[in-house]
C-alpha cells in the first residue's frame, strides 16, 4: 500500500532542488507532513486544493518510514498518515502531474 501528498508546483521543485522538505506550511503549522491513503486522496484534492492547477501527486511507501509516520483520527473519524520527520526525495517511489480538468483533478487510473 502506499500513501500519497499532494505538492503545489513551487513545493515539489523546491523538494526537487534541495532533496527534502518539511512540507507545506499546514504541514509547518501542523508540525507533521499531512498524508492520505489512495481512498482519501481525492476527497482532501477538493476540500484543501480546490481548481488549483499545477499539483503533483507524490506516491510514498510507508515502511521504510517506520515510527516516524503516525496514523491518527482527522476528517471524519478516519485515520490519516501523518510523517513527524522531514520527507526527502529518496522517500518518494513515484510523482506525477495531478492535472484539473472542469474543475476536477484527475487521478491515475485505479487510485481513487
């Protein structure tokens, strides 16, 4: 199973360029970098990037995060992952454009 985060260009070639990331600055606020399983993903698309263009979708295998990734109770009584450690670049096994077509994101076949 992986999870997935979703970057904002400017985030994602920032995590390209310097290798890892602390996240988007709820993540900052926060204090962990906000996941959502495959299930979820779409659902925090539309509530937290609603018509914004430009987004990646980053697929992370959770295992090798060991402790440092939490599962605990957020939107709706779901448990969401959440990373209390930066995520570098080596962490991400696949990201690809999370393109807005009519105002929806379109995810890879079979995601969501």
């Amino acid at each position: 199973m992986l999870i997935y985060k979703i970057f904002r260009d400017s985030e994602w070639q920032a995590l390209r360029a310097t290798g890892r990331t602390l996240g988007a600055p709820i993540d900052l606020q926060d204090g962990y970098i906000h996941f959502s399983t495959a299930p979820q993903a779409s659902e925090t698309a539309a509530k937290h990037f609603a018509g914004a263009d430009g987004l990646w979708l980053a697929a992370v295998d959770p295992t090798p995060l060991g402790a440092d990734l939490k599962w605990e109770v957020s939107r709706g009584g779901d448990k969401f992952p959440h990373l209390y450690r930066e995520l570098t670049l080596d962490d991400i096994a696949w990201c690809q454009a999370l393109p807005l077509e009519n105002g929806v994101h379109q995810f890879p076949a079979g995601l969501t």
